[in-house]
C-alpha cells in the first residue's frame, strides 16, 4: 500500500472525529456550518477520484491539514479560537490573528493542488508559467470565498458577522487575498522542489 492509499483513509476518520467534536457544542452552529462546508464537500471528491486520479502523499497530507484548520476554526469562530488568543497575547498583536492564518493556509495549500493538477491533467512544462498559473489560480480561489463571505452578508445580515470575521478591520477582504497570494508564493518556493521529487516517484500518473 502506497503513503497515498494510507493518508487519504487517514484524513477521512480523523476529519469525520473532528467534524464530530467541533460539531458538539460549536460557539455558532451557522458559522460552523459554513466553515466546515469545504471539508464536507472535499472529503467524498478525494474518496470519488483517488482511483483514476490519485494525489501525492504531500498534497493529501496538506490537505488534511487545511481540513482541520477549518473545522477548528468553525468550532469557536475564527475570530475567538483559543490558539489566536494565546498567539494574540504572545506577539502583543491588536486582535485574534487565527483568521490570517486560515487565509494563509487558503493560498499556500490550494497552490500545490493546483500546482499538481496543472501538471499531471493540463501538461503545463514551463516553471516560468506554472510558477505564475498557481499564483492565479490560488488567487482566484481567495477572490470567489470573499464573494461567498459577501453574499453571505447579504442574504443572512447581521448572523454573518462571525463567519466574515473581520474584527473591526476595513480592510480585511483585502488583507485576505493579498496573505492568500503571499501563501501560494511561498508553498512554491519552500515545496516545490519536494513536490517534484514526489511526482517523479509517483510515476507522474497522467489522468485518464
């Protein structure tokens, strides 16, 4: 059995035991729900396509990981997650930095999944290229949830206010996508060359 076939039954239980524990006594059922929607939906695309298209270990493995950033931070709110507090109160920062964060992980992981599928399904062979592709792509995806986050707004009013998380911050749709972008830069940067190593151990598997 490959590190792929291992880690993708491994994300599935452990996001279905966090799904289960933050969806206890979340600090507000909407807002967990909305924020643990991409996990939802995530979870049966990997399990429909790990046959005809699997990833690499490295990609699975972040994956899972924004997963439980997510669900975590659907638990208590991005702006009232007790790991923001303590980062908070340890850098003497002015609010809940937990929300950066998730913005952070929003470009950097969704970059290699973009990276790998650009690659593997589209054939792109210029780094120059892909390198500026991702960007795209990882920037793209920040732009359309802060849409979500404004649609949100309007359809649902004031109850939205902990989903946006915006802590009082005019400028926090901006600051979204711009940490969004400065995270697919740097997932390319420091793993790229990793990601390489394992798509050439992986054989490079075309889609069918």
């Amino acid at each position: 059995m490959s590190a792929s076939d291992r880690i993708l039954p491994a994300t599935c239980v452990l996001w279905t035991a966090a799904l289960i524990a933050s969806g206890i006594a979340p600090y507000d059922r909407l807002t967990w729900f909305m924020e643990v929607l991409p996990v939802l939906i995530a979870a049966p695309l990997l399990l429909l396509t790990r046959e005809r298209l699997p990833l690499t270990p490295l990609v699975y493995a972040l994956i899972a990981v924004h997963g439980l950033i997510l669900i975590y931070g659907g638990a208590y709110t991005y702006a009232r997650t007790p790991l923001g507090f303590w980062l908070q109160d340890l850098l003497g920062l002015s609010r809940n930095p937990y929300d950066r964060i998730g913005h952070i992980a929003q470009g950097f992981i969704p970059a290699l999944l973009a990276r790998e599928l650009l690659l593997r399904v589209f054939g792109i062979s210029g780094r120059k290229i892909l390198f500026f592709l991702v960007l795209c792509i990882a920037l793209a995806i920040s732009a359309f949830y802060e849409l979500i986050e404004w649609w949100a707004a309007l359809l649902i009013g004031a109850e939205a206010d902990e989903f946006l998380a915006t802590q009082g911050d005019v400028w926090d749709t901006q600051w979204d996508m711009f940490l969004a972008l400065c995270g697919a830069f740097a997932a390319q940067l420091l793993l790229g060359r990793w990601h390489d190593r394992q798509l050439a151990n992986f054989g490079s598997a075309k889609a069918p």
